[in-house]
C-alpha cells in the first residue's frame, strides 16, 4: 500500500541550517521512498496570519520553493505546489469551517496563547486576534484532508492541529458520508531521530532567537556565523568535552561515523576552538557548496521557478477537482439535474446516528466524546494512557450489556466493571438529565 505524505512549509523567512538538517533534508529522503506519495506545498495562505509585508512573503516563497529544489527534490516523484495555486483548498476550507465547532477551535494552542497574553496585558481578551488565526486549524485541516493524508510530518507544537483534522474530517464523514469514509484520518508523525540543531547561543536555531547559521549565504558568511559559536574559554591544549560543546553537536549532524569519531578524539586530546570552527565551516561548506550553487541559479531564473509550481498545482488539482465535486455533491451542492435523478430513483435520506469521537489531550492522553444523532454531547471519558483501551472502552459500551449509569452533580456517570468510565454534562434539572440517560440508552443499544 503507498502512504501518501504531506508537509507544508510556512512562507515567513529564509530557510536556515536548522530548518534543513530538521525538515528539508528528511522530508526529501522520504520522498525517494518507493512506498511513499509525497505531497509538500508552499503554505503562503498560511504566511499571511503572521505577516502583514507583501514583499517578505513574496521574497519568503522563492526562497523557499528554490531552496526545497537545490537540495534535491524531485518534483517527477514529489508534488510540489503552492496552497494558494489551489483553488479547491479555500472552498473545502469553507466546507470544514461549517462543521468544525467553535469549542474545538477555542482550544488551539496558538488561540489560547494568544488569549493569555492579551489577560496578561490587560488587554481585552480578543484584542488583535485575526479570523485567520482563530481559524488556522481548518486551513490546515483542508490542507491535510484534500489529499487524504495518512501521515503528517510536525513538530510537536504542531500535533493538536492534526488532532483537529481528524476530528474535523470524522464529523463530516459522519453528516455527509452515508457509510463512506470521504476522508482519510491523518496521522501526524513526529521525527524523534531528526536533528534539532543548537544555534549560535547554544539555544535551538531559530530566527525568533537571531541565533541562526543562514543555508546558502555566500562561503564567507557561513564561515563568519559559525566564528559566532559560543564556546568555553579552555585554551589550545586544553582537553574539551564534546558531549558538552554545541559545534560538536553541529558537526555530528552532518558529518559520517568516522569524522564524528576523529573529531571527538581530537577534541579530548585539545584541539582549539579557532581550528575546530574552521572544521565545521570546511564539513558544512561542502555538503552545501554545490545546492548553494543551484540555489542562486534558481533565483536568477524566477520564470522557471514559476512553471514548475504551476506544473506541481496542475499535478495537485487532478487529485483535488474530482474530489471537491464529489464533497459538493456530498453536502448537497448538487446539479438541479442530479436532483430530477435522485428524486425519479426514489433515493432515501440517510439517517444520522450516534457516535463515538475519539481524540488526544495536550498532556498526551486519549479520551472519547460519545455524541448523540443531532451532535449533542451525551458522555466525555476519562482520561485514558493510549488510543488503544479507549477503543476498546467504546467497544464494551456498544456490547449490548446492561449499563451501569449512576447519577452525580446534576448528570450521570456511567461504570464499567464498578469504576467510572465516563460523565455527561451537568443539566438544568432531573427531568432532562432523565431524557438524556434515555437518549444514551438508545444511542448505545445493538444495532440490527
């Protein structure tokens, strides 16, 4: 079975050494795998939620689609595009924000942040909060769920907004599915073994720390940032720790076993700081030399930068038109001529139902929403260690057992071998907390 990859690279800066060795470099190494399908975008609808320069972003997507081509990418086996080249992804941004719930998007990180800060400032809680930013998450879901994703590259930081385009794509494969699955849910997928490189400061590389070592700046300013490095003050002679020294940890990202090894040694043995750095810039100045070379070519050539693009959208959309038509048909923005054929066909409504939503905490644990056929919640789980006993939890539920539900604080609970599995919300009075235990009774009684 291919695996169908997707990555999108926010169109805010000029890529650095850490942003290749932790994202560039892998990503392009994964697309050569012959089980993968790998889609990777220019994300400039993204860009404009965090910044207001027309000219640093346009100046931000050729460095950026040059630079992905000069370290490597083949645009015959990748699909390379820009977001904005690709109509279809606004109009499913639309389709998504129609069933994504406002609590959800209330919980996103960068929302939340945002939020805190302006508490903090004693500023009203919304001040300079952009549409664009509450609803970031269902960009990036339509991002995702237009190609049917099944694994999605972040960073940790970036992990609930893949969370929220499974919850996204599951509640409309849910209203509009009829039984089929219109969505796949992604999986994000978090590299542990890809570098995190330290910058000049010893902090991670980051243009928000002004720390960084630029990718394809001319030879003189590599070797100037890396003359930069902080070290300790042991002199020429003096043994050094490796284990304890950022150029050390540099130089092993991009150097083989034996010139780790090498360098180590001579380290311990009192190597200088002056001709350690001068090693590094001779490593990085030849893994980088020749992708720098094509890097300003490509620049110097925006014409041909522009059809390539043009020909990674073409490549996208042949993926993205048909499917948009069938979610338009599947909400029911349908021809008037397909409604006279539904109608002669006698085509019966389909017929909602409840269902469990399954979904993962900040802190990494996992718990399930049990809602009921309007999208009511009726139930919300205990925290749970992994996917895995949640799964099996809602399966215990549906089995047809006699349920255990025990009233509490204006709701219910409901037990699983005499031990709280999950609560409902609380309710305005008895009676409605006893039409909810009902609706919960029909919601998991054993289907015909």
């Amino acid at each position: 079975m291919t695996t169908r990859i997707l990555t999108g690279i926010t169109t805010t800066g000029t890529p650095h050494l850490g942003n290749y060795a932790g994202a560039i470099r892998p990503a392009i190494i994964a697309s050569r795998d012959a089980g993968a399908e790998s889609y990777y975008f220019l994300a400039d609808y993204h860009a404009l939620i965090k910044c207001d320069d027309p000219q640093r972003i346009q100046r931000s997507r050729m460095e950026i689609a040059a630079t992905w081509l000069a370290c490597g990418l083949d645009v015959n086996r990748a699909t390379f595009y820009r977001q904005s080249d690709i109509p279809e992804i606004p109009e499913l941004t639309w389709l998504l924000t129609c069933v994504a719930g406002k609590g959800l998007l209330n919980r996103a990180h960068a929302y939340k942040a945002s939020v805190d800060k302006n508490l903090a400032d004693g500023e009203d809680p919304d001040a300079g909060i952009t549409m664009g930013l509450f609803s970031y998450p269902v960009l990036m879901a339509a991002d995702i769920l237009m190609f049917n994703a099944h694994k999605v590259p972040v960073g940790r930081d970036q992990i609930q907004h893949v969370e929220m385009a499974r919850d996204i794509g599951q509640r409309f494969n849910h209203l509009f599915g009829q039984g089929k699955e219109l969505f796949t849910l992604p999986e994000a997928v978090v590299e542990e073994g890809v570098a995190t490189l330290p910058g000049l400061d010893g902090r991670k590389m980051s243009k928000s720390y002004d720390n960084t070592i630029p990718l394809f700046g001319s030879a003189r300013q590599l070797k100037d940032a890396i003359a930069r490095i902080v070290t300790d003050s042991r002199l020429p002679g003096e043994a050094k720790n490796p284990d304890d020294s950022h150029l050390f940890t540099l130089y092993q990202a991009f150097a083989s076993a034996a010139q780790q090894a090498e360098f180590r040694a001579d380290l311990l043995a009192g190597l200088g700081w002056g001709e350690a750095k001068q090693r590094l810039f001779q490593l990085l100045d030849a893994e980088l030399g020749e992708a720098r070379e094509r890097y300003h070519a490509l620049l110097g050539q925006p014409a041909e930068l522009e059809d390539i693009l043009l020909q990674g959208a073409a490549k996208a959309r042949k993926v993205a038109t048909p499917f948009l038509a069938e979610l338009r048909e599947a909400v029911g923005l349908r021809s008037f001529r397909s409604h006279l054929q539904e109608g002669a066909a006698g085509k019966k409504k389909a017929v909602k139902s409840a269902r469990f939503v399954s979904f993962r905490e900040d802190d990494g644990s996992f718990r399930f929403r049990l809602l009921d056929a309007e999208g009511e919640q009726l139930l919300l789980s205990e925290p749970f260690a992994d996917g895995k006993t949640v799964g099996q939890v809602s399966k215990r539920l549906q089995s047809g057992a006699e349920l255990d539900v025990r009233l509490q604080d204006g709701g219910f609970s409901l037990c699983l071998d005499d031990a709280c599995v999950a609560t409902s919300p609380a309710y305005a009075d008895e009676q409605a907390c006893q039409q909810a235990i009902s609706r919960l009774r029909e919601a998991l009684a054993p289907q015909d």
